[in-house]
C-alpha cells in the first residue's frame, strides 16, 4: 500500500488554546471544513497566534484532519 501524500493547506486561525497548544483552523475555500484540536508548531509564539490571522497547515494525511499541524502564520 503506498504512503499517503503529505499537503499543505492555507487556512485562518478561528481559535487558540494556549494552555494545550491547539488551534481550530477554517480551511480556505470551504465554509465547512473545519479543523480543531490541530497541534501547533512550538517554534510558533503564542502572542503570534491571533483569531482572524492566516496560518499553514500541514497535512501528514489528507485523509485524516487529525494528522496535521499548524506550522506556519502571518497577517
């Protein structure tokens, strides 16, 4: 069976739990893709981390959301 293929996904910041280190992220381009409980990458600083702004998700597995982390964010 073959690997599945990593994606990276742009997306904007809808929450920030800065006690787990979690964020919900609202995909671009869908209403209804949402993703929550997404790990964030610790090199991110959580004063960074603000509702509204985009942010890069990496997606380890298409196919499962719950197999990605936000490694990236910027206004």
């Amino acid at each position: 069976m073959p690997a599945p293929q990593s994606d990276i996904r742009q997306g904007t910041l809808k929450a920030f739990d800065n006690v787990n280190w979690l964020a919900t992220v609202q995909l671009t381009g869908s209403l209804a893709a949402w993703l929550r409980s997404v790990p964030v990458s610790r090199s991110i600083a959580a004063v960074e981390l603000v509702v509204g702004r985009k942010v890069a998700v990496a997606l380890f597995d298409p196919s499962n959301p719950a197999d990605a982390v936000v490694v990236a964010v910027w206004t």
